[in-house]
C-alpha cells in the first residue's frame, strides 16, 4: 500500500517528469468528472502538441539558414535583381511599401536574399516608414494605422470561460448523470402510477438535489477561475525599452508595433520578430523557442532576430518586423498557454485520498444497494409474492438504486483536490498585495517548509540606490560630497580628469537619454547610472564625449567576467581600450597608474599597496568598488580581437555606497527565529560582502565567509563539511550559487534562492523555490523562478514564508474537516439507509447542512 502510494502519488515540485504527471492520472481511475478533477493539471496533450511545434520550428530554422547561405553564395557579386514583389493597395494606402506576409518570410524564413533586394535594414526600415535612429513618431492616428495594416503583438488566448461553462461541466460528473437518469424513470413511473403531482414527488426530490449541488460546485469554479484570470495578467506583464519621437522610454510589449526600435540587454526576451539593427557581442538562446541548446551570434550577417529566444550575452537595438500572432513565437504562446500549470505535489496526494474514498465509498453503495434489495427480496419471499412485481415495488427498487447512488455522490470528495487549488489561489492573491508574485502554485506549498534562504546582495538587501561616495583617483583618497565635486576636478591633473571622463561615459552599459517631458534621465543597472551621474557631476559632457570618438568594439558587462571593456578610435587617430569592473579583477591587469601629477608610472609595489588598502578601506565601509583603467593600443590592433585583459594604466577606483535596506535587519532576525538560515551569495568583493553582511545580521561571529574562487577549489567532503556554516559567499560566479544550492538540498534542507541576473538561472532552476526580483531581475531570471518578488526587497520574502506556512496549515485544517465531513456522511447514509431506507434528498440535505 505505502509503496503504491509513494509511487503513484509522490510528485516533485518542480520539474516533475511526463511519466509522473501521466502516472497519477492514470492511477486515479475512477473519476466521476474528470473535466472538474484535472482542471488546473497540466494538459498533457497541449504540451506535447507544443514540443512538436517547437521540433519543426528547429527544423524549419535550421532548412532556412542552409537556404540562406546557399542564396548568399549565389548573389554575392551578382547585383540583387529587382524583386517582383508587388506591395498590396491596402498596405500602400496606408504609407508602408511592405506588407506583413512579406516581412514575415523575410525574417522567419532568415531570407538573405530577399532582405538584400528590399535594401538590406535600412531599406527596410524606409519601407516601413520608420528611422532605425529616432524610432516610429507617436502620432496616434499613424499609429493607429500601422495596428491595423500589421495587427497587434498579443497572442491569441483562450476566451475566459463564463458561469454556464462551469454549470455545464459540472453536469458532466458521472454520479450526477446516474441520478438524473434514476429522476426520469422515477417521475415516468411514478407519474404513470400515481398520477401527478402525487406520483412525481421522489422524481422532484432527486432533481431538486441534483440542482443543488451543480449550482454549488458550479458557483465556487467559477469564483476560482476569476481569481486565476487576474494573476495571470499579473504574469505576463513585460515591459521594454523602446525609442519612439528620438525619445527612449519603457513600454509593455503589448505595444509594439513593426517599426518599432527597441533596445536589448543581456537576460531580456526578445518581444517581436525583428531585425538586428546595431550592437555588440550578441549571442541569441533559442531553446524557448526551437528547443536547441546552442546560442547563435547575431549581427550585420545575420540579422535575424526571432520573438521568444533571448539575449544570453549582449546588447543590441532591434527594428521590430512581425509582431503577435504573425510569429512563430505567437502560435507556440497561443498552444501552450492552455497546457496549464503544473499539478503541486498536494494536489496530488489528494487526488489519491479522493481516489480511496471513492473505492470506499463505491463499495458501502454496493453494500447498502444489496442490503436493502435483501430486504425487499425477504419480505416477498415470506409474503410468497417473489414472482408477481408490483410497479410500486418496481419503483422501490429504482428508489434503492438512487440511494446507493447517492451514497457515492455524497462520500467522494471529489472536489478535495480542487479545494487545495482554492486555497492555493487565495494565498497567491493575498501574496500579490504583499507583492509577490506566484508563478507556479507548487511554489506556495514548498515555501512553507523552507529551511534556508540564499540571498543576492545587490538590491536585494541593499535598495540598489547606488552613488558615487569616495574615489581614489590619481592615487589620491577623496570624499565626493555634494559641495566638493567641482574642487575635485580642480584637484586632479586636467589630462586625468579628461580620461576619465572620457572612461566614464564611452565605456558604459547605460545611457543619458531626453525623456518625454524633456527632462534628462539616466537609463543603465544602478552601478552604471552612478557612475554617470559622477561624470556629470564632475561637469562632464555626455555627448559630446560620445561624439568625440568613435566605439568600435564593446564587450558588454557580465557577472562571469565581472568586467566590461569598449575601444574607441580617438579623433587625433589611434584606439584606445578602455576597461572597468570589480577593481582586484581589473587592478590585478594594471602595470601602470596614473600619479598625483597627472603622469603614467608604472604600478610599482608600494603604489599597488596603496591602491589594495584603498579597495579594502572602501569596501569595508560597506562600499562597492570599481576601478577605471585605460590602455593605448598598436596601431595594428584588430578589432576582431578580444579586448586585452592587461597591460592597462589604472586610472582610479570608485567607492559607490548602496545603502541597506530598512527593515532588512528585523527580517533577517524573524527568519534565524523561525528556525530559516539566511546567506548572503553575491558578486561583489568579500569586505563590501562582509560589511554588509554584519550590518543585516546576516554574518556571526561563528560564521564564515569565503569567496567562490576558494569555494570552488574545495573537495566534496570540505564542502559539506564548510557548507553549514558558510554565511557569506562573496566574488561568486554563477556556478558557485548553483552549487551551493545543489550541495545544501543534497543534506535535505529545503533551498530558497534568490537572482535577478541571467546567470542566476542556473540557482534559481536548482533550488526549491526561486526567487527573482521584479524591478531588476532580467526576463530570464524571471521565467527561472517560481515566485516573483515584484518591490525587489528581502522583507517581501519573508511575507512569502510566512503565507507559505499558513497556507500549508490552512490545507491540512480543510483536508481534516472534508474528510471528517465525508466519512460522517457515509456512517450516517450507510447506516440509515440500511436501516430506513431513507430517501435520497434527505442525505444530500445532511450533506449541505454539514457543509455550510
Ligand atoms: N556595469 C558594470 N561594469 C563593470 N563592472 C561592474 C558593473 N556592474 C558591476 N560590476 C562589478 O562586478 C561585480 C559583481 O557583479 P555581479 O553582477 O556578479 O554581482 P551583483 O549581481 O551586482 O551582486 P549581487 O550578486 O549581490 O546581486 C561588482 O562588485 C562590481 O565590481
Ligand atoms: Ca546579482
């Protein structure tokens, strides 16, 4: 028996196999309605149609990339023909020359040909009557025009079910159907016999139950469903960078329209099919969408850029093509939005408890049936009347039927399942107001029981307000107040300020952009808009420094290399690279520095000295630190190479402040007394980690703190044993997370992980429940985790804990009282009818009774 149940009904929470999800089905068996008992399940056969669009999707990419090299080969010298492609009226009177079939062969179809005969982007962005640079005009009616010529970047969605769906469905439950049938022949019979109304009653009294009970289970899926509806809109909220009017702003996908231009950073998704436009060291994850594994560069070359694959390294502007349903993306969503969510483990377990109730309650119906036929069988015998049948007697027999009938409808909890999903739905509701967002309901339940917490520093325990503090520039400590910041340029030597500056505002992932009301705003992750906002503040030009040279390579920020790097062709000729990023990393690549004269020296060791006590005093004052650095490059340098990773002149370091979050302290306390261990897994330097640490209460005085490089280096055992007492895990790459996490479930404690970056998926897919953060955490982390905390703050995480506690106990008080509440029933009907014979109204009277 054990072994059946943990087999059949022991689902993981996460990730659970096909053959698990298929098993328990099966086992179930006896349904009495099965559109009620495997709603909110997974639908299995939806899914399956999805892998099999996802498998010819790969198979078309990888038929159109031949396709395309084959066509390149051929037209390469050859100038492109003009095409014989004839723009529709409709599309023409609208203003476009392109229309959206056209488009979409062209991008879908990754047709080299075709983009080079309609010239290549750029003409195609003329065609669309769009500006690669300024984005579409946000003239509302051109807009409007454009929706209807391209239609809408929404996926077609299953209509919302109404009330009488939810009546209709509930008739289908097999019991119910057996009754009515019963009704019929009773009222046929009984009317026949008696004459109406007499003759009707017990037909009546069996329908009005019937009623009853579909009017109840129909009312509260209905409820349900409603609340289903609002959380999923909640989910798919996505927002985007896009340039319209010359001016950047956010926007839902939702908007998007072909023409659109939009910006791309590493995690994001891309919302629309489209066109690369400029960028650098793109790499595109296509698995969401053709299920292969392996990233592909895209570029000028190939510029095909498909809805759904996302940005595994990075940036890039993108001209929108197709949108919505027009794309491959749009059918896959249309599919799979109704292969519904995954069962959590109670659910199942419940499904097996109303699975051996029913078989229970099947055979005391047998009983009950056989018991009282017997006594209507023993009173003919003796009466001698054993061949001569009545129609009364007839009807009795029809009336003992319906009782045993009853007994089933009354006894199974078929709807104990569903309750679980009831008041999974209320929590996330409720979770939703403490802004968390619940993306798998499994999630819910596992939360509950959560022994550990693996936190993210940056934003998470800290507000992710970052700014400019101290700097150590020419090798001088200095505080950047407010008032100081322009004596700070006088300070420094004018040739050094100039190179910083120019560091500061070429060598960024961020951007200063003119917003709608024509104020300035700084765009960028908050390490990069602080440094930005140094630059401005020490009187710096943004644009002009942009203007000034010319980028030719950018190798974009990442938390593996924890570094970023551009090359600029300089105005008097020559290219110049400039680096930043975590200063021992960037610092340990410098053999010259700049000196409180303004001249490059080398990096001898009392000034490397310097500069590491200057990291250390920054960072133990809880401060972020970057350091700048630039280095002359030959002449002859390619920009098909890498970016040097040494020989550079250091320029200075940076101490950036993000202070800790209020209330960050009180929850971390709440957790270590409800028994969660909390540790801080972050990217940054091990002091700035440890001070931060300390002041959440986070590290002890028993604890440790260790930094992933040492963590990675250790063996299985020192692992286990250091793991316990590890606190702080600083300068970690994203393997280090994943690994902690897979080591800590390894010794059965139950991971909570929290990310925002891409490289956090890997920890967020691992652990038990993952967390993501909803302000800066990137569309990948998001898709990886199971909830999102949408304030990004570690006080909303607790909240989660503490609903998943309460829900859990909340399910185990309803499961103890629907059952208490079935079995009664069944004492109660089983007994008296074996006794009485009562009628069938009187139980599902009892039963609603019981019930409310
Ligand atoms: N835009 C950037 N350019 C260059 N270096 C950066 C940039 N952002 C962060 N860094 C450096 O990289 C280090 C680690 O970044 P990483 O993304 O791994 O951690 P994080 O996510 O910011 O921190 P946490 O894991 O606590 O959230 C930082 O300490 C900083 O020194
Ligand atoms: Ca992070």
């Amino acid at each position: 028996m054990e072994t059946f149940w943990n087999e059949s009904f022991d689902l993981k929470p996460k990730h659970s196999s096909e053959e698990a999800l298929e098993k328990w089905r099966k086992v179930v068996g006896f349904v009495k309605n099965p559109k009620r008992r495997f709603r909110f399940t997974a639908n299995l056969s939806k899914r399956y149609e999805a892998a099999a669009m996802r498998r010819s999707n790969h198979e078309k990419l990888r038929i159109a990339v031949l396709v395309s090299k084959a066509a390149l080969q051929f037209i390469s010298g050859v100038k492109p023909s003009e095409s014989d492609y004839v723009v529709p009226e409709e599309v023409k009177a609208a203003g476009f020359e392109l229309c959206a079939e056209e488009l979409g062969s062209i991008v879908e179809g990754q047709d080299v040909k075709k983009l080079k005969i309609h010239g290549g982007v750029d003409g195609i962005a003329e065609k669309l009557s769009t500006s690669t640079t300024d984005g579409l005009s946000s003239d509302s009616v051109l807009l409007n025009k454009r929706q209807e010529v391209y239609g809408i970047n929404k996926f077609a969605e299953a209509e919302a079910k109404g009330f009488l769906v939810f009546v209709w469905e509930a008739l289908q439950d097999m019991t119910l159907m057996i009754l009515g049938v019963c009704a019929l022949v009773s009222l046929i019979v009984g009317i026949a016999m008696e004459g109406w109304p007499k003759g009707a009653h017990d037909g009546l009294g069996i329908v009005a139950s019937i009623l009853l009970v579909v009017f109840v289970t129909a009312t509260s899926d209905y409820r349900q469903s409603l609340q289903f509806k609002d959380l999923d809109k909640e989910k798919k909220k996505i927002t985007i960078q896009v340039t319209r009017n010359a001016c950047r702003q956010k926007m839902s996908i939702y908007d998007l329209l072909p023409g659109d231009i939009v910006h791309l950073n590493i995690g994001d998704q891309v919302p629309a099919d489209g066109l690369f436009v400029s960028g650098f060291s793109v790499l595109i994850d296509g698995s969401s969408l053709t299920g292969e594994s392996e990233p592909v560069m895209v570029n000028a070359d190939n510029p095909f850029m498909l809805s759904g694959t996302k940005l595994q390294d990075g940036s890039c502007k993108m001209m929108v093509t197709s949108v919505g349903m027009r794309t491959q993306w749009g059918k896959l969503m249309a599919t799979l939005s109704e292969g519904g969510d995954d069962e959590t483990p109670l659910q199942v377990k419940l499904n097996g408890v109303a699975t051996i109730i029913g078989k229970v309650g099947l055979f005391f119906a047998v009983v009950t049936f056989a018991v009282m036929v017997q006594g209507l069988f023993m009173s003919k015998l003796q009466e001698g009347t054993i061949w001569s049948w009545s129609g009364d007697e007839a009807l009795k027999l029809l009336e003992f039927f319906a009782v045993a009938v009853t007994i089933v409808v009354v006894a199974v909890p078929e709807g104990l399942p569903l309750a679980v999903t009831l008041s999974l739905a209320f929590a996330m509701k409720k979770m939703m107001n403490d802004k968390a967002l619940v993306r798998h309901l499994a999630a819910c339940e596992t939360m509950g029981s959560a022994t550990n917490i693996c936190s993210d520093k940056t934003g998470t325990l800290t507000t992710n307000h970052m700014t400019v503090v101290k700097s150590c520039i020419c090798m001088d400590v200095r505080e950047v107040g407010n008032n100081n910041k322009a004596s700070l340029c006088s300070e420094i030597p004018e040739s050094a300020v100039k190179l910083l500056l120019q560091s500061i505002f070429t060598n960024t992932g961020g951007e200063i952009v003119i917003n709608k009301d024509g104020k300035r705003e700084i765009l960028g992750t908050p390490t990069e808009t602080a440094l930005l906002e140094f630059g401005l503040s020490l009187g710096g030009d943004s644009r002009a420094e942009r203007l000034a040279s010319k980028l030719v390579k950018v190798e974009p920020f990442n938390s593996t290399k924890k570094r970023m790097g551009v090359i600029l062709e300089l105005p008097e000729g020559g290219l110049r690279a400039h680096t930043k990023g975590a200063s021992e990393i960037v610092l340990a690549g410098c053999d010259k520095v700049i000196n409180s004269n303004g001249e490059v020296v080398p990096l001898d060791v009392e000034s490397i000295n310097h500069l590491n006590a200057t990291i250390n005093q920054f960072a133990n004052e809880a401060l972020r630190t970057l350091c700048l650095a630039y280095m002359e490059l030959e002449n002859d340098f390619s920009p098909d190479n890498a970016i040097p990773l040494s020989g550079y002149t250091c320029i200075g370091i940076v101490g950036i402040k993000d202070p800790v979050r209020p209330g960050v302290k009180e929850s971390v306390a709440i957790c270590r007394s409800a028994g969660i261990t909390v540790r801080m897994v972050t990217g940054d330097n091990i002091n700035t980690a440890k001070a931060i640490a300390r002041e959440c209460g986070i590290l002890t005085d028993d604890g440790i703190a260790i930094e992933g490089p040492d963590f990675r280096e250790k063996s299985q055992e020192e692992m286990l044993a250091l793991i316990p007492k590890i606190q702080v895990m600083a300068r970690s790459s994203p393997m280090d997370k994943h690994t902690l996490v897979r080591q800590l479930r390894s010794i059965d404690e139950v991971v909570a992980v929290t990310g925002d970056g891409t490289n956090d998926a890997p920890a967020l897919h691992e652990a038990d429940i993952g967390l993501a953060m909803g302000i800066s955490g990137t569309e990948v982390a998001k898709e990886s985790a199971d909830v999102i905390i949408l304030d990004d703050n570690f006080s909303t995480i607790v909240t989660v804990a503490k609903w998943g506690r309460s829900v859990y106990i909340n399910i185990q008080k309803f499961v103890q009282f629907q059952l208490t509440v079935n079995i009664v029933a069944l004492i109660v009907n089983f007994s008296s009818a074996c006794l009485t014979g009562m009628k069938a109204i009187n139980f599902v009277y009892i039963y609603f009774k019981l019930m409310f």
